[in-house]
C-alpha cells in the first residue's frame, strides 16, 4: 500500500460505549460508597447515635454523591447533559408529579400485606427478621428524640439521598442508557437496581417501583429537578411516619389484614398511578410512539 492511499485511509473513531460507562461507573460509586462506609463506620464507631447520623449524610456525599459528578466529565455526553440541565418542570408536572407520591405508597402498603399474608408459615420466620433488620436499621438512623436530632434526620435521610442517588442513578446511569436504549428499557433496568441496591428483600418490589417512577419523571421533563423533589418528600414521609409511630402504640397492619385487601390496595395504588401518569404525559405534549421505539439518532 502507497504512501498516498495510507494517507487517505479515515479513521472513523468509536462510538462511546455508553452502556458500559453507565453499569461499570455505578458500579464503581457504589461499591466505593459500601467500602468508604464500612471504613468509617470502622475508624468512627464509637461516635454516639447522632453522630452516626451526620456520618450517614457525609459518606453520601464524599463517597456517591461526589464520585458520581466527577465520573461524570468522562462522558461525551458531559456533565450538562447527564444532570439534564436542558430540561424544565411546569407548575402542572410539579403537581401531578408529587401526587404520584400518593399511590405509590398505597401501592407498597398494599404490596407488603399481600406478600406476608402469602408467604409459606415456614418462611414467615425468617422474613420477620430481615424485616425487622431493616426496620431497627432505619429507626436508629431517623427517629431522633429531640428537635436537632429529629431535622438532621430529615437532612440526612431525605435531603441527601435525594441528590446523591438521582445524580447517580437518573443522571449518571439512566441519562447514559438512553442514549443507546429506547426509553422505557433504561428505566425500567434503571430502577431495578436503584431497588436492589437498598438491599431491603422485604420491600424490593415497592422500592423498584419507586425507581421506576423517579426515571419517568427524569425522562419525561429532561431535569432531575422533580425526582430530587419527589424521591426527597417521598423519604420525607417516612421519616415522618417513622417518628409519629415511635410516639404512639401501633399494631402490625400487615400480620393482621388477608392477603386480598392487600391486592386490591396494590391494584387502586397502580391504577391511580398510571392516571397520573397519563395527566402528567399530556400536560405539554403527546407522547409520541417514536419516542419509546427508537433509539435515538
């Protein structure tokens, strides 16, 4: 081969690998933010409650919250595109967009009693403990017992995990699927491992379907504006619900009511969801079938 037709050979680069930046990157946050945590808690773990609190909030921030935005510059999508900044929230998805909030948690209520009540009696035993694993684990963390501790609960179980965990994963990981996947796929994938990452088993269901809803909103309005503010009041609930039932006696909804309660609780969860996505989908344009079918160009 001449000189000449070497010179004229075109090197067309690759494409960037847009999948596997956005599974290995999460995956690096992720197991980084899980060792980072356990060697604090190592290093710190004589710190009284509170403190174990703030070092919650700290290693979201250090270890997901900041990894994630500096991974993010080694996207040819960029910072700007993968936290969404070209997007914006009407007054009508803001609304419709919390009230979301609502039939998810009739939805997971729902499911949770479902699940139990069909559980074989020879499991029941060892999901009373994963549950009350997690429930102990949460409570320690955000039931305070005085005003300071009850608002650092609110900072550090709803404020941060709202930004860390939608910069991670609707920014970061879901914004990269997109642009190689339809849509739906990369929020579908997306939110199940935003709920096997809780690594709550008792509550996976309801979790993924949280995931999923936050990735809607993040797809839909092209801004994590909303999910940050949805997944944050959505945490704000529990926090609340956690605190109000520390105070006052209370019975185990879920050991008492038969499993078709459950059902029918779950279902007119998913059916009013799926209304308010439908209202929340035609608030500013209609959803076009080329949108979900192809990829994009």
């Amino acid at each position: 081969m001449s000189s000449e037709q070497t010179n004229a050979i075109i090197h067309i680069p690759r494409p960037f690998p847009h999948v596997r930046f956005a599974f290995g990157n999460t995956a690096v946050v992720y197991i980084f933010y899980q060792l980072s945590m356990i060697l604090l808690v190592y290093l710190l773990g004589g710190i009284g409650s509170s403190g174990k609190v703030w070092m919650q909030g700290l290693g979201h921030l250090l270890f997901m919250l900041v990894p994630a935005l500096l991974l993010m510059k080694y996207s040819s999508l960029g910072r700007r595109a993968l936290l969404r900044f070209e997007g914006n929230v009407g007054t009508k998805q803001w609304v419709l967009g919390l009230a979301g909030i609502a039939p998810l948690i009739l939805f997971g209520a729902g499911w949770m009693i479902m699940q139990e009540a069909l559980l074989p009696d020879s499991w029941l035993p060892v999901y009373h403990k994963l549950q009350n694993t997690v429930d102990e684990m949460y409570e320690s963390l955000l039931i305070g017992d005085s005003i300071v501790a009850v608002f650092g609960a609110y900072v550090v179980g709803a404020v941060i995990p709202a930004l860390a965990e939608e910069f991670l994963f609707r920014g970061l990981m879901q914004r990269s699927l997109e642009e190689v996947w339809s849509p739906l796929p990369a929020v579908v994938v997306t939110g199940i491992i935003f709920g096997l990452v809780h690594f709550n088993p008792v509550a996976l269901v309801p979790l993924v379907a949280l995931g999923i809803y936050f990735g809607l909103l993040a797809w839909y309005t092209r801004s994590l504006a909303l999910p940050i503010v949805v997944h944050f009041f959505n945490n704000a609930i529990s926090i609340t619900s956690l605190n109000i039932m520390a105070r006052e006696p209370h019975s185990a909804l879920t050991s008492q009511a038969p499993w078709w309660q459950g059902a029918l609780m779950a279902i007119a969860g998913l059916a009013m969801l799926a209304f308010i996505l439908m209202r929340l989908f035609s608030t500013r344009r209609l959803l076009r079938t080329e949108q979900w079918m192809h990829k994009p160009v």
